[in-house]
C-alpha cells in the first residue's frame, strides 16, 4: 500500500513497490529520498500529492506515515 501525508509518499510493502507507484504517476526520480531510516519520495508540490492521492495513495497522519516507513525499514534490516 501508498502511504501519503501529502508531502511524503511511503510503500508498506517494498521499495520497489513506491517505485513503481512514483514512476507511473510520473515523479522525478530526484524526489527519492534513500538516506536515512525512512526512505521516501518527497512530495514538492501540492498537484503533486493530489495525483498521488487520486492513484490510489492513502492519505494519513504524518505519526502513522512514519511508523509505517519504520516498519517496513525494519523488515528489511532483518530480512523479511
């Protein structure tokens, strides 16, 4: 699942899943933020945020957004 607290967007599942989700909606790849514990595409704009919505991301709470980026972070750190 997308996650967006319309200005971040986040994938519950895999990187490769909020990839695919940015390159369709046709984000620039610059927007990729791979540093830190919560990997992301920033959101730069507010049509930007609109179009993700639109497709599908969901839209939630920046405490829910980062706890899911958290999560899927630590799934990866253990393998799995």
């Amino acid at each position: 699942m997308i996650l967006t607290d319309g200005a971040h967007l986040v994938a519950t599942e895999s990187e490769e899943e909020l990839h695919c989700f940015a390159r369709r909606l046709g984000f620039k790849a610059s927007w990729y933020q791979a540093h830190g514990r919560h990997p992301h595409y920033d959101l730069t704009t507010g049509r930007a945020a609109a179009r993700a919505i639109r497709a599908g991301a969901k839209l939630v709470s920046r405490d829910v957004l980062v706890r899911s980026a958290w999560w899927q972070q630590r799934k990866r750190w253990s393998g799995g």
